[in-house]
C-alpha cells in the first residue's frame, strides 16, 4: 500500500466542479438549495402579493397557476430536499466515524443530476412557460388536452432527473450507515440524525420509484402519445393520484424525519442531557416510516374510494400520531432538568416542537374523512402542510445549519443576528398560516387567483402576506448572516458548542480531507460524551496510525448529467415545430437525445474501462499535519 | 475510506465460508430443468391454461429463491439488511399492485 499515486490536484471551479468529497458535496448540495430556496420563496412572495387584496390584478390567473406550482414543486424537491442532503453530507460520514461515503463517485453523480434536473424545470420560466397543472400535476389537468404549453413537460422531465439523483444520493447513505460504521458503533449507538438519515434513505429507495413510474407515463401520454391517464382510451386519471401519493406521502416523511433528527441532537446538546428515551425514538422513527406508507389515499378522501377505504385509511393516518407523540414528549422529557442554553440553534429546535404539534393537530382533523370534505381544497390545508413543512421542517433545517455550521466552515454564525432570524421568521411564519386556517374554515379555496370583496377573507389575507415578508426578512437576515460570518476568520475550536456528544465534534472544523486520522473506537451511545465523563481529552483510536486511501477527484459525473439534461430537453421538443430547418432536423429525429445520451453512456464506458485506483495520503503526511495543528 | 479498502477486508473475511463451486453447479443445473420445464410445458400445448399459468408462477418463484439465496448469496451470514429490504420492497409494490388491480381497474 506504500506506493503512493500521485493524484491530480485541480484548484478553484475545477476543484468544484470535479469534487468526491462529501464535505464539499454537502456545501454543493447547501449551496444549490439555497439558490433554489431563494427562487420558491420569491414565487411565495408573488403569490402573497397576488392575495394581499380583492380583485387584485398584480399577476394573471395563468401566471398565479404558474407561480403556485413552481413555488410547491421548487420548495419541496429543489430547496429542502437538496438542504436534507446538505445536511447528511456534511454530517452523516463524520457521525459515524467514517472518511467518506460508501460511493464517493455515486455522491457527485447524485448532486449533479439533481441541479441539472432543477435547472431545466427552472428554464420553463423562460423557454415558453412553467408548468401550471399544481404541484401534483394532477390528470387530466395535466394532459395534453388541457395543458397545451411544454409547462408539464419542463415538469416531468425535470423531476425526473432531479429524482435520479435523489435516489442515488439515498442508496448511497444507505450503504455508507450499514457498511461503514466505526468499530462499536452498533445500531443502536447511532446517533439520532444518523437513524432517521438511514429510515429517510430507506423511504427514498421505496418510495421514489413510484413518481419515476408515475413520470414516465405521463412522459408517454403527453410526448408518445399513449393513454395512461385518457379516460376516451381507457386510461384511468385516477391512477395518476394513486401513483403520485404512494410517493407523495412517503415523501413528506422522507422530508420531516432529518428534522426530527437534527431536533434530537440539537436539543439534548444543549440541555446537557442525553436524549430521553433513544430507544423509543428509534422505534418510533421506523413505525413512522412504516405506516408513512400505507396512508396515501387520505389525499383522496373526496374521490370516492367508498366508506370501507376511507375508514381504513383514516385509522392508519391517525395511527401516525402515536409515534410523533413519542417523539415530542421524548423532547419535553429531554429538556427537563436540564441545563439549557438557548441558543440560535436551540431556539429554532425549541420553537419547532409547538409549530409542529399545531400542524400535527390539523393533520389529526384532516385525517378524519368526513371533516375532510370541508376541509379538502381549503386553505385549511394549504395551512396544515406548511405548518408541518415550514414549521417542522424549515425550522429543522435552520437549527441544523445553526448548529452543524461551524463544523462545515469552521465559523460560528453571529449568535445575536441568529435570535432575530428566528423571531422574525417565527412570528411571520405564525402571521402568514396561523389566519389561513380561519380563511380555509370561511371557504376560501386554494389555487385560486383572487376573491371577491367582503366574504370576510379581506383582512385575514392582508395580515398573512405582512406575516409572508416577515418571514422573508428572517431568511435575508440568515443570508446577512453567513455572509458576514463568511468575512470573519477560520479557526474555530473541534467542539465550539462545548457539549457535543457526538463524533463529529472530536475532529477539526472543518475536518481534514480524510475526516478521521484514526478511526475512533465507539463505546457507547453519545461517543464523544462518553470520552468526555470518564476524563478522556479525545477518542481512543481503533487502528494504528497507516497510509489512509482516498478516492480521486473526477468531473465524469458533472459530464454525466450533461447529458441527461440534453437527453431530456430533446425529449421534450421532440415532437415541436421549428420553422428553422436545421432545429426541425436535430429534435424532430431524435438527434439531440442521441447526443445527450451518447455523453452519458460514453462517461459510464470511460469510467468502467480505466480503472481508478484512487490515491493515498502516507503517515510522514499526517504527522507532518499533527505538529501543525 | 475508500470501497476498494473494505472491498479487501472482505475478501480476507469471506473466502474462508466459501464452499466451492459444487452447490452453484447443483443450483444452475437444477434452474435450467425448471425452465426446461415451464418451456415444455407451453411448448406441448394441449395442457390446461390454468394449470400452465399456475405451473409457470411456481417454476418462477423456485427460480426466484435460487436465484436470491444462491448466486445473490442471500442465504449467508450478514445479509439480513439486503433481505429486510427485499421483504419491505414486496411489501410495497405488492401494496401498490393490489391498490391498482382492485381500486382502479375493477
């Protein structure tokens, strides 16, 4: 193993660009659903403007139907999703004790396909119009009959691209937990985050190959021309449901449990107490995941399933709240007696537990099936899933961010700009949806583009777009925030907060390229607090100090999605109409697609054929890096 | 850490449990009279299509299990992870197909 390969160092963009390293993907990943973030957010904006009066004529109902379907489908694939995996990037690898991912190369793949597939879905806004079928794209609104733009295609092919590299980066996670544990790191001693990173991944691998499904068919029936969903054909609109929520409500929880998690370790940090009841959480963890499954119809409780499915499906969707409640007084319990700082961290996570009780009540009202007939289309609902989504797990995410940011960039964010953040987003957050409820009871529907004066919506709508640009404030201040901490010097200390319980404070921040020089041996749950309270300064190692073998930098996965989305955007005109002959010629004969394949499958040949070997870094070059740290 | 490490791990770890070739050589030849089976079968024709589709289903399930548990290697020690997701992967699809057959098109 001595022989050392020399490896090709690439410096600035390249560097980027041709990264394996989870650390750097995981800043990628943060980096690319921030932007995304920041595009939904301001299509939230538009929308509240639209609303903010009567008969307002900001924006045109087709671009309002534009707006609300980019600003879901952006916020829920686009901006948290890639957040999520920001977050078990940067993190996962280091809790565990690891030096990088099961597949390094897989990771990038992932991250890549993921932007090019959220790119084209945002080229709709200027190559002739967004998709404008709602977030779930429902048939037959969706069709060809109805949605004659390439909104829906942008929509399809985009997603699933996007979703490829989701499920590549949930497979990946899913091996690096079983494989690559340190040693005595059994199950259960993992840290929570890594658990529910682990049953969020398992969700992903079940759950993301019914939207793939579901995409292709609407794929055919809008550019093939089959009849999946047209009912003059035989197809069925209602399957379309079917098939998007037997992904779409695993997704939720694939979206919720990572902040479960980042709530699990943030608040025993800084309450000085290890988590009550770790057993239970991971009990409920995977009986959330369990039912999250077998609850997809109550999305459909008005299309008429029949009174015996309705039932059923209302029993298992309340089900679902004896799990949660596990885990919320689990939390209480944790921070009982306890010493707790609140933090910008901590306050972020302590303000989620009631948020998210809220949203989980109306998710118990909602779940009862002749409620629901009030309910169903009402701003009531629209209020219920960003109080669980933005509540749960927006709230999640910034406590996380808060939390983990020091070991990402070796800075700590400015403690006293991270309390304001909070408030301002917490109470524009309960400004904006708190009203909607009482909107939704009164019978303003969703999706709709304006209403009439005095049918007493007219105040309530005013005071929730005043919440919506709190909230805005709060996110910018967030954004003033890394910058500022951006400008400030590197060199914070392994533990800034003092009381990590975990592996990944045992390390610099942030760490060296191979995470851990040694492996550190785990001797229970809460590794690092163990060491701490039996007086040890740091791990006890778990092999001798040896040559560490890193995987090599490569940009085939960068070119990889190159050609996917090329693949996809010929896809999608391939059956258009260019008066320019030479347009006409490449799409309308399948070249673009060839092409775009032929990059893609060309990379896969290239990266089957040679070998890579990877690269090592030799103990003279560790030492060297001891004496100067 | 890299694969190719682990990847070397366990080849130490697991050439002592290999058993040889004798048991793969058994299993393939025992796959190829289930298929011999089912394509003569249909081939004879005049047999009771319920009968063949329900002999079809059988073979194929048979082959689905030497598959899995011999050339898969689900049958040794320190798979049960891939097997608890084969199961919960079952269980879902099968959830979804039974919805669709029943809900959908009935």
């Amino acid at each position: 193993m001595a022989h050392a390969h020399s490896v090709k160092r690439h410096k600035g963009l390249m560097d980027w660009l041709t990264t394996v390293d989870h650390k750097k993907i995981g800043i990628l990943y943060l980096l690319a659903g921030g932007l995304f973030f920041g595009i939904g957010g301001i299509e939230a904006l538009l929308i509240r403007l639209q609303l903010i009066k009567p008969m307002n004529d900001l924006v045109s109902a087709q671009t309002f139907n534009e707006l609300i379907t980019m600003h879901g489908t952006t916020m829920i694939f686009l901006g948290v999703m890639p957040v999520i995996f920001a977050l078990m990037n940067a993190v996962i690898p280091l809790q565990i004790g690891a030096r990088d991912v099961a597949f390094p190369f897989l990771n990038s793949l992932g991250f890549w396909t993921f932007l090019f597939g959220g790119i084209l879905l945002n080229l709709s806004w200027v190559m002739g119009g967004a998709p404008d079928a709602g977030w779930t794209s429902y048939t037959p609104l969706s069709t060809n009959t109805y949605s004659t733009t390439h909104g829906v295609d942008f929509y399809t092919i985009g997603l699933q691209i996007a979703g490829l590299g989701t499920l590549i980066g949930g497979i990946n996670f899913l091996a690096t937990i079983i494989t690559m544990r340190a040693p005595g790191m059994s199950f259960m001693r993992m840290p929570m985050f890594t658990w529910t990173a682990f049953i969020t991944s398992a969700m992903i691998l079940f759950a993301f190959p019914a939207i793939t499904v579901g995409l292709v068919l609407l794929t055919f029936d809008r550019i093939l021309g089959a009849n999946f969903f047209e009912v003059a054909n035989g197809g069925s609109p209602v399957l379309w449901q079917h098939i998007f929520w037997i992904f779409g409500h695993p997704e939720v929880y694939i979206l919720i449990l990572p902040a479960f998690g980042v709530i699990s370790e943030v608040i025993p940090t800084f309450a000085r107490k290890r988590l009550f009841g770790y057993s239970s959480m991971v009990f409920a963890t995977i009986l959330i995941a369990f039912l999250g499954f077998m609850v997809w119809a109550h999305h459909m409780f008005t299309t008429g399933l029949g009174p015996v499915a309705n039932a059923l499906f209302s029993i298992s969707t309340m089900l679902i709240a004896v799990p949660t409640g596990i885990k919320i007084f689990n939390w209480l319990f944790t921070m009982w007696g306890g010493q707790v700082r609140f933090t910008a961290a901590n306050l972020f996570a302590i303000g989620f537990i009631p948020t998210f009780v809220m949203g989980g009540v109306t998710g118990v009202m909602l779940a009862s099936a002749p409620a629901d007939y009030q309910f169903h289309d009402t701003y009531f609902v629209v209020a219920h899933f960003h109080y669980v989504i933005v509540g749960g797990l927006v709230f999640g995410l910034f406590a996380g961010l808060h939390y983990w940011w020091p070991k990402m960039f070796g800075r700590v964010l400015n403690e006293t700009i991270g309390k304001w953040e909070f408030w301002l987003f917490a109470i524009g957050f309960h400004l904006t949806f708190f009203v909607q409820h009482f909107l939704g009871l009164m019978g303003m529907q969703r999706r709709i583009f304006t209403y009439l004066p005095n049918q007493g919506f007219d105040t309530l709508n005013l005071v929730s777009t005043v919440g919506a640009f709190l909230m805005g404030v709060g996110v910018l201040l967030f954004l003033f925030n890394t910058i500022l901490t951006a400008t400030k010097p590197k060199g914070v200390a392994n533990d800034p907060w003092e009381d990590g319980r975990t592996l990944e404070w045992t390390i610099a921040s942030p760490p060296a390229e191979y995470n851990f020089k040694q492996i550190p041996l785990v001797r229970g749950i809460d590794a690092y607090w163990k060491e701490k309270m039996a007086g040890n300064k740091e791990m006890t190692p778990a092999e001798p100090l040896g040559p560490i073998h890193m995987p090599s930098p490569t940009i085939l996965p960068f070119v990889m999605s190159v050609g996917i989305f090329i693949a996809g955007l010929g896809m999608m005109f391939s059956k258009e109409h260019f008066s320019n002959s030479f347009m006409s010629l490449i799409f309308n004969n399948w070249i673009v697609v060839i092409i775009g394949l032929l990059i893609t499958f060309g990379s896969m040949l290239l990266r089957s054929l040679f070998d890579d070997h990877g690269w090592h870094i030799e103990v003279e070059e560790l030492e060297e890096e001891g004496v100067k740290a | 850490m890299s694969v190719d490490q682990h990847a070397d791990h366990d080849v130490i770890k697991h050439r002592h449990r290999s058993e040889g070739p004798q048991k793969h050589i058994i299993v393939f030849i025992f796959s190829i009279i289930l298929t011999v089976i089912a394509f003569a079968t249909v081939a004879a024709g005049g047999v009771n299509a319920t009968f063949t589709v329900i002999l079809l289903l059988i073979m194929a399930i048979l082959q689905v299990f030497m598959q899995l548990g011999y050339w898969m290697h689900l049958k040794d020690k320190g798979h049960l992870m891939p097997i608890l997701f084969m199961i919960f992967g079952f269980f879902v699809a099968g959830t979804a197909v039974i919805m669709a057959l029943y809900w959908v098109w009935w």
